[in-house]
C-alpha cells in the first residue's frame, strides 16, 4: 500500500504516523497516507490537460439543478461494465424540457450527474457542509470512464468549470501592500506577555518538547508573543507552523505575519490552485519557506526540522475533520512536535474543557494574560429579556447602535442562523414546508424570493398556499437576512457576512467594505464567521441576537459553544477604545449567558467540568460515534443495530481475554496496566442505536451508536477487526463511519 507513493515527503516519522492516525481514527492508511504527500504533479505535459484539475458542476439554472436531485436516476450506482444500459437510460432525461436547451448528448448528461453524486457523497460525509466542493479529474476518472472530451464539451457549454491559472494569493485574497516596509522591530511586550516569553522561550533554547497553553482574554496580545517566539526559533535555524481555524477568515493575522517575515512564509489555503500549491510545497520541503501558516491540513507541511507548532483560537471545531480521515489537528500537532522536540502552543480566550483541565492537572504548561493591551478594559455588557421586547431587535439594541453610527463608531450583531426565516409553516395545520431529500425545514431566502434547503442545495419558489389544506403559509424565525432587513428599516446601513454573502463576495471583499470609512457602514451582521480573531478598530458595540439558539442546541457541548461564542462575539468589541456588549434573550436567568457576561470562565469551567465527569464525556472518556447512512431507511436502522451487538459481543471477548492474561503475568507492572484496562472495559458504555436529529440528508437515512470509553490501542485493535467484518457482511448496503471525539454529537 504504501509503495505506491514515489515521494521525498514520505519518511519513517510520516509512515509512522499514519499508521497511528489510520488505527485511532479508523480509516485507510492510503487516506493518511494523502494528506502528507504533494498534492499535485508539476510536468508541463499533465499541466495542459485535466487529469490534475478539480472541476465542479456550476450554473445550472434551478429547475434543471432541481430536477437532477429529484430523478431516480441521480441515485445511479453505476457500474463501468453496464455503461451502455447507464448512457441508454439518460435518454428520457435528455429529452425532457428542462434539459432540451442544453443540447446534451447522453454521455454528457450521465457525467454530470455522477459528478453531482460524487459532490454530495462528499457532502454527505460533512453532514451537508461544502455542496459545491470542487472534485479533482483524476479522481472522477479513477470512479468512471469518461474522457477528458466529454468534460471539456462540458467546461465549454459553461455547465462544468475548470480550475484556471493559479491566483497568487498576496492579490487575490490578502491585498497586501508587498511595498510596504516590513515591521523589523518587535513591540514591546507588557509584564504578563514578557513572563509567557520567557517561559516559553525556554524549551526552545533547550530543544525540550512541551505542551502550552496560552490563555488570554481577547485583545491581550497573544499573536505578537506568537511572532517573538517564531523570531527565536527561525535563529535556532528551526521551523515554524502556525495553524489558524480558517485562512480566509484571518486576513489581518496573516498580514501581521506577512509584513514580519515576508520571503520566510508559506500561506497554504482553498484558494490556492494546483501548480501553486505543489510550488508552495516545494518551498517548504526544500528550506526556502520557513513558516507555514494554514488550516488544519497545514500541520502536514513536510517540515524536517520543526521547532515550533502554533494552534491558534484552540477552542475551534474547524480543527477537527469531518470528513474521511476523520483526525484531530491537534492531536496530529502533538505527535509532531514531541517527535521534533518542538514546542506545541494552544492560543485562545475560551479553552476547550479538555485543553483547560489538562492544564490545570499540570499534563499543560498553563499561562495567563488577564488584561488586554494598552490597558483598555472589557467591554461592559448587559442581558435584554426578549420576553419584554416587541421586536426582536430591542429598542436598547438599536438605540446604541444608532448611538456609536453618530459617533462614527461601528457595531456587529451575531446571529449563528443564516437566510431569512429558518421556518415556513401552515397558520391552519401547522404543516411545515420541508426538503424533498433531507428532513429539514427550507429556510427563506428573501432577496432571491426562495425556499433554500442548507444541506443539499434544493431550492424551490415560494407558494404562499399550503399544499396539504389550501392554507395561509407564513414565515417564522429569524436569520441574519431578516436582521440586515430590520436594520435597513431603521436607516441602519448593515453588511452580512454569512455563507450566502462569501460565496459571491469572499470575505476579504466584505470585511474591506465593511472597515473602509467611505463606505459609511454601522454593522457588520454575520455568523460564526465573524468571531473568529478580527480585529475591528472602529467597533465599540458588539452584539449577540439570539443566545437561546445556542444554549438549547442537542449537544453535550452546547454550553461550552455558547459560552465560546458570546466571550469571543463580545471580545470583538472595544479594541481601540472602550467598548460595550449585549445578549438578547428569552431566559435572562441562565447561568451560562451570566458567566459569559462577566466573562467568567473558570466558574463556567467549574460547572462544566462536574457535568461531563458525571456524564463521562471527554475529558474523563472518549466519545466514538458510529455513523450508518443508507439510502434505504431499514438497512440504516438493521446495521446499526448490528453494530450495536458486535460491540456488545467486542467488549466481553476483550475483557475475558485481557483477565486470562491477569492471570499469566507476573510482572508488577505489567499486570496494573492489564487491570487498567479492564476496568475501562467493564465502564465501556455502549448506548442505543438511534437516528441523527435530522435521520435524513441527501436521500440518506443517519443512524449511529454512541461508545463512551477510553480509547486504548487494544480497544483499537478490535473495533478495527469488527468494523472490516461488518463491512465485509453488508457490502453496499450502508455506509459505516467512526467519529472520535466528534465536535458535536
């Protein structure tokens, strides 16, 4: 398996290390094995031609787009030793109207349409994140048998888009000013931010490994003592990798990094095409480039001598991979950097409950930066009760925001729901207007007067008469398009930031609008996107819509999200000059929403570390969830259940083995560690099988067994063997899937 890769990337630490990451993560080595070699080939010949470009399928109009996902025949399993009876049935579609003005042969309509598939079984995977993920060629054409001329007949028709010439990403995305003059002196660090240095700086003169934790209220400076230390081991002739939860999303740090080190750094991001990516790689292998900066796959950067790891904003879900090899970054990060001697640094001002008590329980160097730079305090924030408001937009709210516009002061509003209404419901039977292939209310989209599914991308046009009793539909819920709208009623001048706006826009477009004073804008109005590390000079109000969404979310971590959200939402408030807060909501009481306000975070830390001890969730065990999708609702159902009955039968067998090895042994040691493992064992909690929340998305029925319990290299072992005998058993039946410590479950 692994001979089939001819690269230098490939070392005795990296094969180790996906052998390690295939067994803990329950995937294929060759799917490690990937993520650690050279994306892409560099010969001229195999530039010219697509067998190394990513295409995807692009404007279709709706009705067409629609009915692909609709057809039976878009759930094709094909198979290349029937293509003929495959490219003879496309001939019903070919001929209705909605693909007539194409003027598609048979072929191409079939290409399409697998294409498709391959999208949103990627999609799937990522519970419906990314529809529109791009597919490189030669992984389509290791799948089907189409030439590269249907494809390129299809680029042409403007059906399919092919990867253009690269962009380089200092014009395309950062807008650095290469002419400016870099900033050579460091500033000068406060008392709080010197003592972390130091500390720090230490393990690095001595080329020791350890593990830190940098915990710092927002604005307290962590990205300067970031820069310093990466200064001391560039002289030690060491490497740095930083790692960011999403490039895009980070622009100001990336230039603060870029003026400092210019020439020395390496910028690995989505944006990036296929010959720059393998130059920018080459860069790294060969010594030219020094620090890489990039989400979590840059944490793979074939680095030889690394002095230094940096994971900034820890606490970010982004850095756990959703779809198949399912790793944690940091983890990855870890092994790395204890196989480099190197320094591991998390950076946050919310921790992970798991990231802080091994801190605290001393496994993590733990350092603090209780105040903010240039001693400007934290923004002084109140709790609205809705239950006392009209509008969803108190009259506090808006008053203050009007209030900073006249000051030429600016504000953001966070609201983690996208569109415009999330619900459109009946008045009369309370029927709720639901996607035809997901079980999932459509969300109204206003601007483009649409019913938009989010996982799946099925649209379809508003009809304001219920097609169960001939009722009145009305809209119910509020998304960051309906906020932005109720805003502009006021004469508030708002941008959005959100999923549906970057897509058009990009972020680096909205945010350069939006902190440009000729552009007179009050409010930034966004999701998650706009928590993430920005720093908005102008902003002295920062504001959270509706916390009720968060704190009710089906997850064991929905008060650790929620509490993340409000302090870092909060945090981007007053940098520059004294700044204010507000959380909207229905329950003004809840303890959570009250520690966020105060920004408490280790009475939160407290009360959260007692729940997940008596419930055993991470820290005190692992969490696997065991994800069966299938298109048919009673395989789902019949295969969990399965696997609910081998781990059942898994876990005696271990345990009657490990107890005959008890009795063998002699050794001391040896024999405590064998009654560790029993014990873990007998604890192993294995719950019901059930749906997902939402059981369906893409015409694919979600069920999944939770295991709460230590996740031993013993226990890997036979959750290995029994998954490769499922799957051997129900061959294509269902899909099986393992989460390690998923995000949200």
């Amino acid at each position: 398996m692994i001979g089939i890769y001819e690269s230098n990337d490939l070392d005795e630490n990296r094969v180790r290390l996906a052998k390690i990451m295939a067994k803990r993560y329950f995937c294929n080595i060759s799917d490690c094995l990937k993520l650690m070699i050279n994306p892409e080939t560099s010969s001229r010949k195999e530039e010219k031609r697509l067998k190394d470009k990513k295409i995807k399928v692009i404007s279709f109009e709706d009705e067409v787009f629609n009915y692909i996902h609709l057809t039976k025949a878009f759930d094709v399993n094909f198979d290349s030793t029937n293509q003929k009876e495959y490219v003879e049935s496309m001939k019903n579609i070919k001929n209705t109207v909605e693909f007539q003005k194409y003027k598609l042969t048979e072929k191409q309509i079939l290409a399409i349409i697998l294409l498709r598939n391959m999208q949103l079984n990627l999609s799937n995977e990522n519970d419906g994140n990314n529809l529109n993920c791009e597919i490189k060629y030669s992984e389509y054409k290791e799948k089907y048998p189409f030439g590269e001329g249907i494809i390129t007949g299809l680029v042409k028709k403007g059906i399919l888009k092919k990867e253009e010439n690269d962009a380089e990403y200092n014009d395309f995305e950062f807008n650095i000013n290469q002419n400016e003059e870099s900033l050579e002196n460091d500033l000068v660090l406060n008392k709080e931010q010197k003592k972390v240095y130091d500390d720090i700086a230490f393990d690095i003169d001595f080329s020791a490994f350890s593990e830190n934790l940098i915990y710092g209220v927002t604005g307290s400076g962590k990205t300067e003592i970031y820069i310093q230390l990466i200064k001391r081991v560039l002289k030690e002739g060491k490497n740095a990798i930083v790692l960011v939860p999403e490039i895009s999303l980070t622009p100001q740090m990336v230039e603060r990094f870029t003026k400092r080190f210019k020439e020395n750094i390496c910028i690995l991001h989505s944006k990036l095409g296929s010959r720059r990516r393998y130059e920018e790689w080459k860069r790294i292998s060969s010594g030219e480039a020094r620090i890489v900066i990039g989400a979590r796959s840059a944490i793979f950067s074939p680095f030889k001598n690394i002095g230094i790891i940096i994971v900034d904003e820890e606490h970010d879900g982004s850095y756990r991979s959703e779809t198949t090899p399912k790793y944690d970054a940091k983890e990855i990060a870890k092994y790395i950097a204890k196989t480099n001697d190197a320094v591991l640094i998390y950076g946050t001002a919310t921790p992970l409950i798991e990231t802080y008590y091994k801190a605290k329980n001393g496994e993590i160097n733990l350092h603090k930066l209780t105040k903010r730079i240039n001693d400007l305090s934290m923004p002084k924030t109140e709790i609205i009760d809705l239950k006392l408001e009209k509008e969803m937009l108190s009259e506090k709210l808006i008053s203050e925001i009007q209030n900073k516009a006249d000051k030429g002061e600016q504000s953001i509003l966070f609201l983690n729901r996208r569109g415009h209404s999330s619900v459109f419901m009946c008045k009369e039977c309370g029927n709720v207007k639901k996607c035809k292939r997901c079980n999932v209310s459509l969300t109204y989209h206003k601007k483009e007067q649409t019913l938009k599914c989010h996982y799946c991308g099925y649209k379809e046009n508003v009809n304001y008469t219920c097609d169960k009793c001939f009722g009145n539909m009305e809209f119910l819920g509020l998304g960051t398009e309906k906020v932005q709208n109720m805003l502009e009623e006021n004469n508030i001048t708002a941008l959005r930031m959100d999923v549906d706006t970057t897509s058009k826009e990009g972020h680096e477009e909205i945010l350069n609008k939006f902190n440009n004073p000729s552009n007179n804008i009050n409010v930034l109005v966004g999701t998650q996107m706009i928590t993430k590390g920005h720093h908005f000079s102008k902003v002295t109000l920062s504001a959270v819509v509706f916390a009720d969404s968060m704190i009710n979310m089906e997850s064991y971590r929905a008060s650790e999200i929620a509490f993340q959200n409000i302090v870092q939402v909060i945090g981007r408030s007053g940098r520059e000059e004294n700044g204010i807060g507000i959380i909207q909501t229905y329950d003004p009481e809840n303890h959570i929403l009250n520690l966020a306000k105060e920004n408490d975070y280790e009475t939160f830390y407290n009360y959260e570390i007692m729940y997940r001890k008596m419930m055993k969730y991470p820290p005190f065990n692992d969490i696997l969830q065991f994800k069966i999708t299938s298109k048919y609702e009673k395989n789902a159902i019949e295969i969990s259940k399965m696997v609910k009955l081998n781990l059942e039968k898994l876990k005696e067998q271990l345990i009657l083995k490990q107890k005959k090895n008890l009795e063998k042994e002699n050794n001391d040691n040896i024999r405590r560690e064998i009654e560790k493992e029993i014990i873990n064992l007998e604890e192993m909690e294995i719950l019901e099988a059930s749906s997902f929340k939402i059981d369906k998305i893409i015409n694919q029925y979600r069920w999944r067994v939770i295991v709460k319990v230590k996740l031993t290299s013993y226990l890997a072992n036979g959750i290995n063997f029994i998954l490769q005998n499922i799957n051997d058993g129900i061959k294509r039946k269902a899909n099986i899937s393992v989460d390690v410590n998923p995000f949200n479950i």
